[in-house]
C-alpha cells in the first residue's frame, strides 16, 4: 500500500522537487508569511500563508499537483491532510524549507 493510499498525499525529499514539478506541472506553494516568504523561497513557489488557507485553497486550479512546504515541514503537513480531497496530487516536501536550503547549498534546484 502506497502513502498516498493512507495519508491522502506524498512526501517529497527536496531533491525530488525539480522532478516533479518538471514532469507533473507542480504548483509549488509556499505556506509561510509574507515576510519569510520575502526573504527567500523556492523559485517559481506562491505565497499561500497557512493561516489563509480556507480562502485560498478554493481558487486552487483543479487537478494541478501541489508541492506544499513550510519552514521545518510541520505546517506543510497539516495543510496537506487539509487538502488531501481535492482533484489533483498533494505533496509535502519533508523538512520544509529548510531541507531545501541545505539540499540548495549541497548543489541542488537553485532559487
């Protein structure tokens, strides 16, 4: 049995990112505030602040992938089971931005 056949969505490791966007189109969405957001994110990411979710989770485009991260990966996962329902993949990258940082240092997806 899959993950996502528990949990309702996948767990991405931050160098499985570009991948997934590239192949699936991926939304990639940026759950923390404005001002972290501000001082660096994930090329191409939206600002989706969690605490907003309820409204702007109904403008999402349907059937699109969503690669959701935060800053540690907490945050991330509880937007995820929050969206889990709707058309369309939900990934969260584990560790949140964070993880991308030091995968980014380590020679990886470049913002």
């Amino acid at each position: 049995m899959e993950r996502t056949d528990v949990y309702g969505f996948e767990m991405l490791q931050p160098e499985e990112i570009a991948r997934v966007v590239k192949k699936e189109r991926a939304m990639l969405v940026d759950l923390r505030g404005e001002e972290s957001y501000r001082e660096g994110h994930i090329r191409n990411a939206g600002n989706y602040p969690i605490a907003y979710i309820d409204e702007w989770s109904r403008d999402l485009p349907d059937q699109r992938s969503l690669i959701l991260y935060c800053e540690h990966g907490n945050q991330s996962l509880l937007a995820a089971r929050k969206l889990r329902k709707r058309p369309g993949k939900v990934y969260t990258v584990v560790g949140g931005y964070q993880a991308y940082q030091k995968h980014e240092k380590q020679g990886g997806m470049q913002e």
